[in-house]
C-alpha cells in the first residue's frame, strides 16, 4: 500500500511541475509579446470638412463641431495649429482604420 501512496504522489508532484512550467511559459510570452510586438497605425479617414475662416483656432472648431482634442488630433495628423491659414481644409468628422 505504501508503494501506491508513494506512486500517486510522484505523479502528482510531476503535475504539479509541468502546471508551474507551463504557466511560467504563458507569463513570459505575454511579455515578449508586449514587448516586441509592433504598434499598428491607424489611418485617419476623413467624412467631412471645414475650410478655416479668419479667427478659427483649433480649439474653437472643436468646440463648434463637439469634438475631443484627442479625436481632432487623430483625423488631423498634420495640422499645425500655430500655423492654420484662411481657407485651410480641416477635417471634422471621420473615422481611424
């Protein structure tokens, strides 16, 4: 009987062994992976637009068409805000793909 007890428990701490190598094995991927893997660029795709007038800022043409910075930043990624001139395209709706 001694023998079983001995045999159960061997397998059981072999178990035991492969469970924490396996879960170590997942940790460490995860953190290659977030490590190494590439950021996606998102493409802003633009719905509509509005040709800046004399006096628009950016601010005030998110505030005019209920935008968050964020989002205004994203759908114009090559806008200079310091540098907007009268009759400039500006795109205020769209989506990132």
């Amino acid at each position: 009987m001694a023998k079983s007890n001995s045999n159960v428990a061997m397998y059981l701490n072999l178990l035991l062994l492969l469970s924490l190598l396996l879960i170590l094995n997942m940790a460490e991927s995860r953190l290659y992976l977030t490590r190494h893997a590439k950021a996606r660029t998102l493409t802003p795709t633009c719905v509509s637009i509005y040709g800046a007038e004399e006096g628009d800022t950016c601010f005030g043409i998110t505030q005019a068409f209920n935008l968050t910075s964020d989002f205004f930043n994203q759908i114009n990624p090559n806008l200079n805000c310091n540098q907007m001139f009268v009759g400039q395209w500006i795109c205020v709706d769209g989506f990132l793909s």
